[in-house]
C-alpha cells in the first residue's frame, strides 16, 4: 500500500488527468475506482460533503484533496 491513495472513475477527465501527471511524476500511489468500490465512494463521500467528487486524493496522514492539481500534490508530498 502506497503513502498516497487516489480515487477515480475511468470515465473522469480530470481522474485520468491525475492519473497521468503522478505517473509521468515517478509518484507511486494506489488508485481505486469508485465505481468498482462501495466503500471507497462512501469515503470520498464522507470527505466531500456527501458528493463523490473525484479524484480525492488521501495522503498518508489521512488529509485529503479534491480535484488537486499534480503541483499541488506534490507540494504535499514534499512537506
């Protein structure tokens, strides 16, 4: 298990779009799909006002981010 949990759709733009920057990054995370998962879409729920807005993204430490840009990310990451 990654220090960096992204959740997505494979029908969202913008989940495809972080996808591929943290990939082009070297950044290791895990990536659940919360269409496949029904815990996962209640967390991303529970972290978003009750709307399954993706990509979440949820750090280590258990801080989230919704819809971040990959700078932003990595801001994070870096401390």
């Amino acid at each position: 298990m990654s220090d960096l949990t992204v959740y997505t759709t494979s029908w969202c733009p913008f989940s495809r779009r972080l996808v591929t920057d943290l990939d082009r990054a070297g950044i290791e995370f895990d990536d659940i799909d919360v269409d496949e998962d029904g815990e996962a879409a209640a967390l991303v729920q529970s972290l978003n006002n009750g709307n399954r807005t993706v990509p979440t993204v949820v750090f280590a430490d258990g801080t989230s981010l919704t819809n971040p840009p990959i700078a932003l990310v990595k801001a994070r990451l870096a401390g």
